[in-house]
C-alpha cells in the first residue's frame, strides 16, 4: 500500500492563495550596478515619454491612453529601446519661471483622476507585455516645494524638493504598482540650485521620507532618486550622505558639454550604481546636437543606463515632429516624423529601420 506524500508547506498556502509570489523581472541595484534579473548588469537604453498631459500642452484636452500606449510603441518598434521613462505632470504650471512655480490643477490631481490613472496603467501593460523596463517619474507637481508654497519651507530651501505630500503621492502609486514586472519608481526629477552642496543632508534627508513610505507598502521595485545638485547634475552628495535602502540608485540628468563630463565618470558614479535619465540638445541651455551625438557615444562607453530627452513633437528637444504642423498636438493618431535628434537616437540603438519608416 503506497503512503501518500505530505504536500508541500508553500504548495499548500498557494492553493489556499496564502503564499506572496516573489517580485520577478525586478531591476536590482546591488550599490555599484543596476542588475537585470538573471544578475548581468543592466545596460538600458530609453527615451523620456510624456503623459496625456504633453509638458501642459493638452491639459485641458488630455491625449487618450490609447494615444500615450500608441506613442510607447512607437519609441519600442522604432528605436528598439528598453526603457521607457513615463513622465507624470501633477499639477499645471502656472507663472511659470524656470519651471519652478506651480499650482495644484484644477478640477483634480493626478491621483483624483481615474482616467490618467487608467492612462499609466494600459502603459505599464503594454511594458509587461513587450518585455521593456518603465520608469514612473514624477517630472512636475504641486508637492513638490517651489516659490508657490515658499511660507511652508524654511527659507532659502531650493525648488524641487519632495515634501510629504510627495511621499502621500508616492505611498499610493508604489501600492498600485507594487512589485510589477518591469516597473521601477522616479520619485523625484530636477532638485534645483544647491550648486556648493550646503543643502545636501536636508536633501537627503526629505528623499528618504519618500523612499521609506514607498516600502511601507511592500514594494520592492528599484527607487531612482535624483541627485541633489544643480538640477539633478552631479550626485557626488551621495558619498557622504546615501539613501539608506536595499534598492536604490542615483539619477543623473546630463546636460553638460563634453569637457564637463570627465569629472561625472571620476565622480560618484564610478564606483555606485548611476543611471542618466535625461540628456540631450536642450539649445536653449546652450546644448547641441553635435554635442548631444557624442554624448550618446561616451554614454555608451561608459555602459550607464540612460534615456534621452524627449519622444515627443511638442516638448523640446523633441525626437519627433508633426508631419503637418498646424494639425492638433492632442489628437489621436497624429502623423509625425523623427527629428533630427531622433534620427540620432535611433542611430545609437541600432533600432529597426523598417518600422521607423513610419516616422520619415
């Protein structure tokens, strides 16, 4: 008579549904690397993609989900990326200087909008079904600190900052999203000033907060955490003053001329995990595209993951532009062609020709 096996203790909890299925297709940083699943360092490629929003362009006739997921699959088949940066705008600038004054939208925020929500959701589905990573970043919001809410921080405090509503922010989408394949979270974007690093710790200090309320909801998805100097430029505070978490990294926007990039390759990234997520000719900083050319070039040679600035027609500088110029920016199905600066981008990916043929 044959006895039967005892059924094993986690088999049985999962037919019960009582067993957590461990993260799977989570990016890793293990302090020095961005790590792929399989343990290889992680060597993406990508592009920052706008929200329904279109840096506040369609904010009062927001593109459809259908058009932001149409857009992201664009940037896949054409450039061959495999990562998309989706930038959120929670909250509409307004009296804008430098980006820095902004003013809760109205009638709701990004969160108090079940259509956006529904937006970054077909998003990240169409990430999961690809197979590319996806960065929720929160590029603009009201949160964040800025002349508009100057009486509720100390004074001299630079823009850009995370506050707690930030971290409010940051404690619903990470529970959303929490432990999805492909996703990883970009709290903050451009921190700005602190050019001679007095307001490192402080700043590390509100950057915490919001990593530490994103894992109260048991997500384990890698954080990128912008660097705290002259908008998100140098992460050399970093050494002195970390994130104190198991899966963080520096996030670094590289819009410097060549003979400034030496000292990022000697500086904090060269012994800690460091990805770019913004590069690019941005003219009216004084970038160009012959510069940017040979960026992508040394970004390469350094094996950094980075993505450049922007998939979009509207947003500069733009990789892409509108077949017919006058046609509306927020319609569904826009004709557009790439750009120059996308012509570039495609060059460096080596990303398929044929379906950019679309585009030229």
């Amino acid at each position: 008579m044959s006895v039967p096996r005892p059924v094993p203790l986690l088999t049985l909890l999962a037919l019960l549904g009582l067993a957590q299925a461990a993260p799977t297709k989570l990016l890793r940083s293990n302090g020095t690397h961005v790590l792929l699943p399989s343990g290889k360092p992680w060597r993406g490629i990508g592009v920052n993609v706008m929200d329904d929003y279109k840096c506040g362009v369609c904010w009062e006739r927001r593109t459809s989900k259908e058009e932001v997921v149409r857009r992201i699959s664009l940037a896949v088949d054409c450039l061959g990326v495999s990562w998309v940066r989706y930038t959120i705008i929670d909250g509409l600038a307004c009296d804008v200087y430098d980006g820095v004054t902004w003013c809760k939208e109205r009638p709701a925020s990004f969160l108090e909008s079940p259509d956006r929500l529904e937006a970054l959701d077909a998003a990240v589905a169409l990430a999961e079904r690809r197979g590319f990573y996806i960065e929720i970043a929160l590029l603009v919001s009201y949160t964040f600190t800025s002349p508009a809410n100057a009486d509720k921080h100390p004074p001299g405090q630079p823009s850009g900052w995370p506050t707690a509503g930030t971290a409010r922010f940051w404690r619903v989408v990470a529970k959303r999203y929490a432990n999805r394949p492909y996703v990883f979270f970009g709290i903050i974007n451009e921190p700005h000033e602190n050019y001679d690093g007095k307001w490192d710790k402080k700043y590390t200090r509100a950057a915490q907060a919001v990593v530490t309320a994103i894992r109260g909801t048991g997500a384990k998805n890698m954080v990128a955490v912008g660097a705290s100097r002259a908008w998100a430029r140098y992460a050399d505070s970093f050494v002195k003053y970390p994130i104190r978490d198991a899966n963080w990294v520096a996030a670094v926007h590289l819009y410097l001329h060549p003979e400034e990039l030496p000292p990022i390759a000697q500086g904090y990234c060269k012994k800690h995990a460091c990805i770019v997520e913004e590069f690019g000719p941005a003219t009216d900083l004084g970038y160009t595209l012959a510069e940017s050319k040979w960026q992508l070039k040394w970004l390469k040679r350094q094996r950094w993951p980075f993505a450049g600035w922007v998939w979009d027609e509207v947003c500069n500088p733009s990789m892409l532009a509108a077949r017919d110029p006058s046609s509306d920016p927020c319609e569904d199905g826009r004709a557009l062609r790439l750009s120059r600066w996308g012509a570039a981008m495609r060059n460096a990916t080596g990303g398929g020709r044929r379906a950019c043929s679309l585009l030229v």
